[in-house]
C-alpha cells in the first residue's frame, strides 16, 4: 500500500521490540498497545493521580477533567448526540450486563421476545438469557446462513410485534462480517423494540455512528482497540439511560443520601459506582486518537491487503476451510478456520511452535458452532500492524500443519 510506513507503524509498539521472535495473530482477543497508549496511562499517574469527581483541589480537579475530556472523545468517536450518553464500564461484557439488569430486567414482561442473533459472543447472549429466566420473556434467535449472512428475509421475520430488545453483534468474531445493524435497528422501532449493538469487533476496524446506526445501546471494550484492559464504553440514548434505574449502587453515583433512601447522580454518573478507571479512560482517549492520525480508511484498506493476501494464500492449502464469506475484504480482518482431521489445539501448538499466536476453541460463541455443526476452529486475526512477511511466515506454517500430523501432501 501506497504511503504506508511498516516499520514506522511496527516502531509504535514496544512490543515488537521484545527479545525473541513473535507473529501475534490473536488481535480479535486483545490488541497490543502502541507507546504513546501506555504513555498516556502512565501520565495520569504522574502527573495528575487523585480520586477523580471528589477532590475539590487542583490535582483532584485535573483528575476528573482527563476522565471527563476521555468522555468526551469517545462521544465524538461514535458520534453520540452529548458525553452523558457515554458510560465508562470495565468492558463490553459488563456494559451488556448494564444495559440487561437495568433496562431489560425493569422493563420486560412475561410474553415479550428477545431477539439474539445465533453469531452472538456469549457476552451477548448470557445476560439475555438471564433476562428472560428472570422475567418470564421469550428468548429467540435470529438465524444467520451458513456464511454468516443475515438476510433480510429471515430479519423481517424474525422480528414480530412482540419483539422488545434485540441484541446483535456489529462484526462478529467468529465470521468478521459486518451484520446490517441499521436495517435491523429500522424494523425493530417499527416494532418498539430497542436494539442492542456489541461493537466489540466493530471499534477496532470502521468508524461507528450510531446516531446514523439508530443503536440504541452499543458496547465496546478498550482492550480490543489498544486501550489498556480494564475500560470499556456503554453508548446509550440519553432519554432511555435517564429513565432506567442504577445497575451498582455505592459511591459516586448519588447526590444525596439518608438512612433509607438516595437520591441517584444525574447521567452520566449514575451508572459509575465507585472508583473509576481514569487511567484507562486517559489511555483510551489516546487510543481513539492515535487511530485517528492513522485514519480509518488508511487502516482498513491495509487491514484488508493482509487479509485478503492470507485468505487467497489459505484458500490454496488442502484441507483449510475458511468460515463465512468467500470474499476476504469482507473478513475485518477475522480469518476461522478449520484444517481436516487436525484439532483445532493442535493447529494453533503448530503454528506456535514457529512463534504464531492465533487462537483456537469455540470463541466464546457455542451456540453458533453447534449451528455450524464444529466443536471448535482456530482463527487468525489481522491488525494494521501486521506485515506482509508474517502473514507468509502465517500460510508457510499452515502449509506444513497436515504433514506434521501424519496426513500425505
Ligand atoms: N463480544 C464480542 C463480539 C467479542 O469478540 C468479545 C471479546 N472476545 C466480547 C464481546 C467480550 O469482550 P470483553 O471480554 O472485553 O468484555
């Protein structure tokens, strides 16, 4: 790619300085950190550490305007309508749980739907499953094609007049695609349902808007977008988060207090309980940004040339399936797999054995395997800052996998 720097890119992760060979192929489970990341957690403690949103001194006031100038970052990254509409949690999982205890478990009645796709990370599918223990509503599934298509049909379908909250992941983990989040968000208002986006695989890859999403609620974790582990986003339309009641309660996230009663912050506080993690959210901000200098549409067609070049190279290997769409760019850079008669555990010991880190197991979304009808697959997962060599040193190791298990060229 033309005006792309691979070193220059490679030198703003210290992690690749590190003694000893490393192919990291595992981006979909965690991102590595580049300098000016870990820079900017480390520059909170230094320079401005107190307990932010209490001290009323300067250094407790620097505190809560690097956590709320983070909030307002993030608000500008989704295109949020107002900072309130941003709630920092731990990560994706926990601003699920959020969106689960306090708006499904307060809202939903007996009979209601709950529509999941069946591609949905188990932290998208758990707390609706407790949701609808809890509260006698109905847990459906909205059912994709084998490649991990969500037609239209099947959404028309799917959604119903009984339909109260859908929750859908923005880019799957295990197929990579991006799903139509907006066609769904349209016909599930029609229904006054609400819809809830796990965009987990999503930030790390295209720019997201959910004023033009019309998402509802949308999540996402630090730790995937180069972020330190530890912070993660909730987005929620202000009028549904100012209507719905606390998911922890304790510190911080009260404006007065009796023996018997409270009266809660307004938002965005209400929904952060005790200390916060401001070091994190510092980090974020830093992380949002560096992508920004980067560019989106830098990012993503590179992210595209690696895919594309290991998804034509795996294509030529016998015995290497790929899952989901036969069109690389349409992979966001998730690239599962499956090799005949070789167990996904022992593909990945392979390919580690040649220092290639990719991940092997039910991705955290066993509903959709047993669809698929596989106990588990291996998957490689390409970030920007992946180079060509690695991707060939990647597809050579592929290529000797069979052999070394026994099986015939
Ligand atoms: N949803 C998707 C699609 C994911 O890929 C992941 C992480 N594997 C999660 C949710 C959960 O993220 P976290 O563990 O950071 O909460």
């Amino acid at each position: 790619m033309k005006n792309w720097n691979e070193q220059e890119i490679r030198g703003d992760f210290p992690i690749f300085g590190r003694s000893g060979p490393l192919i990291y192929l595992d981006n979909a489970a965690t991102a590595q950190r580049p300098a000016c990341v870990l820079e900017a957690e480390r520059s909170f403690y230094e320079n401005c550490n107190a307990n932010p949103l209490r001290g009323l001194y300067e250094l407790g006031m620097d505190a809560t305007q690097r956590y709320e100038n983070a909030r307002k970052t993030v608000c500008r990254f989704l295109n949020a309508a107002c900072p309130e509409e941003i709630i920092f949690t731990r990560n994706t999982t926990e601003a699920l749980n959020l969106v689960a205890y306090s708006y499904a478990l307060s809202k939903l009645r007996p009979g209601d739907e709950i529509l999941v796709s069946i591609m949905e990370h188990h932290s998208n599918l758990l707390p609706w499953q407790m949701a609808a223990k809890r509260t006698g509503a109905v847990l459906k599934f909205l059912e994709c094609e084998k490649d991990g298509t969500l037609t239209p049909e099947c959404i028309r379908q799917a959604v119903t007049a009984r339909t109260r909250l859908v929750a859908v992941a923005h880019i799957s983990n295990v197929f990579g695609r991006v799903n139509p989040v907006r066609e769904i968000t349209e016909l599930a208002h029609r229904q006054g349902a609400v819809v809830v986006v796990d965009a987990a695989q999503s930030a790390p890859h295209i720019p997201i808007d959910v004023q033009a999403l019309d998402a509802d609620f949308l999540a996402f974790s630090g730790h995937k977008l180069m972020a330190p582990m530890g912070i993660g986003v909730l987005y929620g339309k202000k009028e549904l988060l100012e209507a719905m009641p606390p998911f922890l309660t304790g510190g911080e996230m009260i404006e007065r207090v009796s023996r018997r009663d409270a009266v809660y912050a307004p938002l965005p506080h209400k929904f952060e309980a005790g200390t916060v993690n401001a070091a994190g959210a510092a980090a974020l901000e830093a992380a949002i940004r560096y992508l920004e200098k980067i560019g989106w549409e830098r990012l993503k067609q590179r992210e595209d040339e690696l895919t594309v070049q290991a998804f034509e190279g795996m294509k030529q290997i016998p015995g290497v399936r790929i899952l989901g769409s036969a069109d690389g760019t349409q992979h966001s850079g998730i690239l599962t797999f499956t090799v005949d008669g070789v167990h996904p555990h022992d593909v990945a010991s392979i390919l580690d054995a040649d220092h290639i880190a990719v991940r092997a197991g039910h991705h955290c979304a066993q509903p959709l395997m047993d669809y698929l009808g596989v106990s588990s697959t291996a998957r490689a997962s390409i970030a920007f800052y992946n180079t060509e060599n690695e991707i060939q040193a990647f597809l050579h190791s592929l290529r000797q996998v069979r052999r070394k298990m026994g099986y015939g060229e």
